[in-house]
C-alpha cells in the first residue's frame, strides 16, 4: 500500500466520523443543487447553524434520506 493510498484511508475515515458536514459537501454526496438542498434542510429541521453558517447534521440526513426512500418490493 502505498503513503498517498494511506492517507486517502485517513482522510475518508475522518470525513465518515464527522457529525456536521458542509451544504457543499451534501449536495456532493447526494447529488442534489444547493438551492434544493437548502429548502430540504430548512424544511426537515436537518441544518446547524453556527454563527452565519450553515451546516447539515449527518446522521439526521442519512435517516432522512433512508426514511424517504421507496424501495421496489
């Protein structure tokens, strides 16, 4: 394994274990525009707001996205 291959382990890791993550960062992961993630966090009560700014709390937003999810059965 090589030191850069380490490194993303690590930085992967640490992303994972984060509890707030940026509005940039979940419209990334989810793939959705910030605008509408903006309304999906301001109408689901899944934003932190420190300070001026604001940030999507992980775990309510997994569970979001998992309760909100239609599986084909």
């Amino acid at each position: 394994m090589t030191g850069r291959n380490i490194m993303q382990d690590v930085f992967e890791k640490q992303n994972d274990e984060r509890l707030l993550i940026s509005v940039q960062e979940a419209c990334r992961l989810t793939g959705v525009c910030e605008k509408t993630m903006r309304n999906l966090l301001y109408e689901n009560n899944l934003q932190v707001r420190i300070g001026r700014r604001v940030m999507v709390n992980r775990k309510k937003l997994e569970s979001w996205i998992d309760q909100n999810t239609k599986t084909n059965l």
